[in-house]
C-alpha cells in the first residue's frame, strides 16, 4: 500500500500556504461524472491563515481557522470558504498581530503598551485560544467549528457565517474537549475532557448532550458528565485526541505524553511559552487503557496496560464474545509527534523532511483486544479466544491485564492516518473497511482504503498530488458496507491546470469517478463531515 513515491519538487509546500476567503461561492469544472445521488454539502476545518503581518505562526495547529465547502447538487458543484470570524482571528486582524496564543506561537503584550500595564497583563491569567481550525460537528440541528479547547463556535453550515461563540465550561465540568465527538444515528453526542476532580486531582469526564427534544430547548444546556474516568498522574494529564465508544462501553486510552500543569499556569503567565512548551514524556508509564459502562456510568476494574505510543485517531471500537476490539493509528513511542509538525519542519525541502522524520516516532496501526471479565485462575494465561485475531491480552500476577496488539498495517515511515468508516451504520459494530489518507514520511500523498480482516488495500494515488481525510458517502440504496464513494480535497501544485479539486473515488475499488477542480489553491485541511441536502 505504500509506495516509495519520492517529493523533490516539494509541492507539499502549497499545503501551507495563505490563501484568501471568497465573497461568493465558485463553480468547480467537472470532469467525470459525479453520481446525481450526491447531494449535500462536505464541510471542511483548517488553517488558512499562516501569518499576521509581518508576524508568522510557527505550528502547524496554529493558521487561523478556514471553513471550505464543496457543495453537490445534481452532479455541479460549487465551493466556498470564510474565515471563521473567532475572537483570535477578529482580533489579529484589527490589531494587525498575533494577540491570542496558538498551539505553538506565543503571543507577545501590545509593544504600545507601556512597561506597567504589559507587566500586569501577564497576570491577568491565560487567554485560551479559540481558532477553530480542526473539525465540524453537529449538535441538534446547529453547526459547531472547533479546536480542543473548551471554546467551540457555532457557525451557519450554508453561509459559512460565523454565529456565536459557546464556552463548554458554561454548561459542563470539562477544561477542553476534544474535535472527535462520536454522534449517535440519534444526534446523541459524546466528548471527552480533562477536569479538576475531587482534591483538585486530575481526571477525564465523558460529556452526553442529548438529540434536540420536542421543545426545541438548546440541547447544550442538558449536557451533563455520564463518567469519570480518573487520571494515572494527579498533576498531569494526559493528551487526549479522540476515543473509542459501542453501543455498551467507552474505552480512553491514556498515552504517556503529558500536560504539565504546573508548567501551563506558571510559565504562561511570567515567560513566553506556548501549549506546545507545555508537553512532557512519561519515559516509564507506557499506555493505561480504561472502560466503562456507557449506560451505568460505571468503571471496569481492569487494568489494562500495555507499551507506549502516541494516538491521535480511534478507527473503530466493537464487541465481540465478551471482548472489546480497539482498532487504533498508533505512532509507537513515548515522544510527543507533534514536535515534528512545526511548519518550518513541514515546508523544508524533501531531504529534509525525510531526515527529520526518520527520526519521529513511527506509525502503525494497531487492534488491541480487552477481555472484559478476568478470572483470578487465569494468572499467566493469554485471555484472547476469538478465532480472528493475534492480539493477546495476559493476566499478570499483579492483576494487570498486559495486551500485546495484532498489526493491521505498517509501513517504514509511512502512515494509515485520519481514518474514517462507514461511520452511520458501522461505528461501534463489526466492520470490514477503512478509509485513510496515506502519510510519506508526514507528507499526505496517497489515500488508502484497508480491509481490517485480511489486511488487503487499495490505494489511488497521483505525482505530485496531496489529498486530505477521505470522507465515505454511503449510497442511498446501499446494501454493502461499502457502497457508496470517498471524498477528499486535494492539492495539486504540479503541471496540471488547475491548483485544486474535490475527488470522487468508487469506495469499492478507490477508482476515480470524478474530480470538480478549482481556480484557487486549497490549504491542508484536517477534518470535516458530509451533511446531506
């Protein structure tokens, strides 16, 4: 699946690269056909803003949020795009600087002010950012942008408008949330976010905001905390990027990259540091995984572990026979992978990239499989009984239940990443397929489609061309799982005509259907969704 396509022309650059919003939407030449079932609209979350002046942003995570929309409407399509109007972009732009800490960027005082009030304004406590760069979600019937703090921004799905921001703190006991809510075929809607809990101890809560009831009451103001689960350091949590839920169990799987709290409210206030000067290993924790019972609210009292790696993205999470199987985009280590995302790292030149990433933590995708009842007597002994996978899980003396994964696909410096399913009828169930875009060496250059059981791929790739998160879109009518296309945006800096365009890929085969190319270079995106007309 992964081919040892080489860069040297280094038109991965363009990913990264200031572009501006449209007044109006464009129409997209067509070429191909694209199915007349299609209808909707795929929204899209990124940066698109990489400086402010004369001021850069240093992280990847740091452009000012750009919301991108292909809209599908008997085979045309048009696409659109604004800037999301959050209070780190409204006020750069008036300032004409960086005012609000990004991930990686740190904001320097107003230079006019005078020594006294910048020296107070440090201690006026940490300004959290908001730029909502990395996903969409709906809850109810609204449209939220969003990054991991607890800021998240209501936005008009049709206009690209900006609406509101919403503090979660407002309405649950969560720091920050993560950009990979699960939505339920009900509009349920599960998070996860690190809190203070009793003691000012650390842990996580899974937050529940119900569907939209009868009386059209915000659904938002009837969230609440269904779980806590608690954290292995008291002053540290752990990152947290998504986790994994089925009809019965909510599985957190807790890395040993750290956020050092102590750090974050100190420093922050008395020295330049940014989020990103916040993280730390924990060389010696490996990786803790816990469960609980999603109706009850309850913790298992089993205590997986297993060796260390970075996760950012759950592909899917099932029952089977009293086990839970975890499918995972693991990156094994305990270094942080994101000290490998600055932009300088990113736009360097192809030699550079490779060598820089020779040295990150390397990727794999993983299924790690959890009995979910222990036997004492079993001491010793691999508890893993189903027919299908190598994964193993052994009861130690010590009453940890050590899990050894199954390795669904690996490749030397060459990622399964932003993996997507066919979420509405298959997340939380046994399934067979996932989609992912295929990362060489950190640079987006493929994308893949695998089969988890036999470990097949297939895979649609073209020179110098870089897609984004593959999106599924299952058929109207459809009866296999994987009936229906993959959409992705991609950049094509290369001899083409076109900068950009919208593919659609057959998700039986990964073979074109067609593509709605662009006059205007698209900027890397991270996710989005695909909202049905």
């Amino acid at each position: 699946m992964y081919s040892q396509v080489e860069h040297p022309a280094g038109g991965y650059k363009k990913l990264f690269e200031t572009v501006e919003e449209l007044s109006s939407p464009v129409t997209a030449h067509v070429t191909g056909r694209i199915p007349t079932w299609l209808r909707g609209s795929l929204l899209r979350c990124g940066p698109g803003l990489f400086e402010v002046g004369a001021e850069p942003f240093y992280h990847l995570f740091d452009g000012q949020a750009l919301l991108h929309k292909f809209d599908f409407k008997d085979g045309h399509v048009t696409y659109h795009r604004r800037f999301v109007r959050t209070d780190a972009y409204v006020r750069a732009m008036t300032e004409k600087r960086i005012v609000i800490t990004e991930f990686g960027t740190y904001a320097y005082p107003d230079p006019c002010k005078n020594i006294f009030s910048r020296f107070f304004s440090y201690f006026k406590g940490v300004e959290v950012t908001d730029n909502a760069l990395v996903n969409v979600y709906p809850v109810g019937e609204d449209y939220y942008a969003c990054t991991e703090t607890n800021f998240i921004t209501k936005i008009n799905p049709d206009t690209l408008e900006t609406i509101k921001q919403v503090d979660l703190c407002k309405y649950v006991s969560v720091n920050g949330a993560t950009a990979h809510p699960h939505v339920e075929n009900d509009g349920t809607v599960y998070n996860i976010g690190n809190c203070f809990g009793k003691n000012f101890s650390l842990a996580y809560n899974i937050i529940r905001i119900p569907p939209l009831q009868a009386d059209k009451e915000d659904p938002m103001n009837r969230s609440e905390v269904v779980v806590q689960f608690p954290c292995s350091d008291r002053f540290k949590p752990s990152y947290v990027h998504s986790f994994g839920l089925t009809s019965n169990y909510i599985v957190f799987v807790e890395t040993p990259v750290k956020i050092n709290l102590l750090k974050f409210l100190s420093s922050w206030s008395l020295w330049g540091a940014n989020y990103m000067d916040c993280f730390e290993s924990n060389e010696t924790m490996g990786v803790w995984l816990h469960v609980a019972e999603k109706k009850k609210g309850r913790l298992l009292n089993i205590k997986y572990r297993t060796s260390a790696f970075n996760l950012f993205h759950h592909i899917n999470t099932y029952e089977d026979n009293g086990f839970l199987i975890v499918d995972l985009c693991t990156w094994k280590g305990f270094e942080f992978v994101y000290n490998y995302l600055y932009l300088a790292n990113l736009r360097a030149n192809w030699d550079e990239v490779k060598q820089q990433a020779e040295k990150a933590p390397q990727p794999e995708a993983r299924r790690y499989v959890l009995p979910l009842t222990i036997d004492k007597a079993d001491t010793g002994k691999n508890l893993v009984t189903l027919p299908y996978t190598t994964a193993t899980a052994t009861l130690r003396s010590d009453e940890t239940v050590w899990l050894e994964p199954e390795v669904i696909f690996s490749g030397p410096r060459h990622a399964f990443e932003f993996p997507q399913i066919n979420y509405k009828k298959y997340s939380g169930k046994p399934y067979t397929y996932t989609y992912g875009l295929g990362l060489n060496h950190f640079v987006p250059d493929r994308l893949c489609k695998l089969n988890v059981k036999t470990k097949e791929t297939w895979v649609w790739q073209e020179l110098d061309s870089y897609p984004s998160e593959p999106i599924f879109v299952s058929h109207p009518d459809a009866l296999e799982e994987d009936d229906g296309v993959v959409l992705s945006v991609v950049v094509s800096p290369g001899a083409g005509p076109k900068p950009a365009y919208l593919l659609v890929l057959n998700a039986r085969d990964m073979s074109e259907v067609a593509r709605a190319e662009v006059e205007v270079n698209i900027p890397v995106t991270f996710h989005g969704l695909f909202k049905r007309a």
